[in-house]
C-alpha cells in the first residue's frame, strides 16, 4: 500500500520519514515517491494492505543500479496472538526499460535475483538498508 496512505500516526509517519532518509543516505540522487500504486479498482485489489511500499526514481538509468527506479515493499504480518502488526521483511525490485530488472528479499534468503544484476556495491547497499529498516522496526508494533 502507498507510505503515504499508511501514514496514520505521526509515529509511522516519522518511520517513513526516516526511511527515505536512510535510503537516500545510500542513494542521494534518489527522489522518493510515497504514492507509487495508482489509486484504481484493479491497482487496489493487487496492493497488499500490510506493507509500506515507497519507491525511489533516479534521474536516468542507472548501470550501477542496473534500473531507473526501485519498488520498496516493506512487508508486515499480523500477530494472531496480539494483534499487532510485525515487520516480516523487504522485498525490494529495480526496473528499467524491459520491466523488472532484479529482486531483492529479505524474507526469503536475501539475495539478488534477475537478468540484469546491480554492482556489488550496490547490492552491499541496499542490504545495508534492509538492515538499517530492520533496526527501524525493532521491537515496534503497528
């Protein structure tokens, strides 16, 4: 679902707020979009209502990144016992001109699969953040 429509609480809010800064650390050149899913009947049945999804568009392709912008889902889970939402993982894509070029999940074994790989330091960087929305989220219930 759009950041922007998940921000219901000045607490979430500034969770989001911090992961844009945390991810433009990484990618200054990034330009966050908080509302990347387009607000229609179809587009609405494919979103999942339990993630924060944000995405990043550089000013051009990018060979380092191998993509022109990056799909950022932040996944939670609701805990049956409490009630409260979880931080699961971040699944993360690049697209370029033939549509997806790679994927990164944390909730499987976090590693980048796709036909056209970013570099190394790249790749390096965005575990990073994964890491640092980890630390984010710790211990935290929405």
């Amino acid at each position: 679902m759009n950041a922007s429509e998940q921000a219901k609480g000045l607490e979430l809010t500034a969770k989001i707020a911090t992961l844009v800064n945390l991810f433009k650390q990484q990618f200054p050149d990034a330009k966050a979009d908080l509302k990347p899913w387009r607000n229609d009947p179809h587009t609405r049945e494919l979103t999942d209502p339990d993630s924060i999804d944000i995405a990043f568009h550089f000013p051009g392709w990018s060979p380092r990144i191998q993509g022109r912008s990056i799909l950022v889902q932040i996944r939670f889970h609701l805990d049956s016992e409490d009630q409260h939402q979880r931080l699961i993982g971040l699944e993360m894509q690049a697209f370029n001109h033939q549509g997806t070029a790679w994927r990164l999940s944390t909730v499987e074994n976090w590693q980048l699969v796709g036909n056209y790989q970013p570099s190394p330091k790249v790749a390096d960087k965005l575990k990073y953040f994964s890491r640092q929305v980890f630390e984010v989220f710790k211990n935290e219930h929405l």
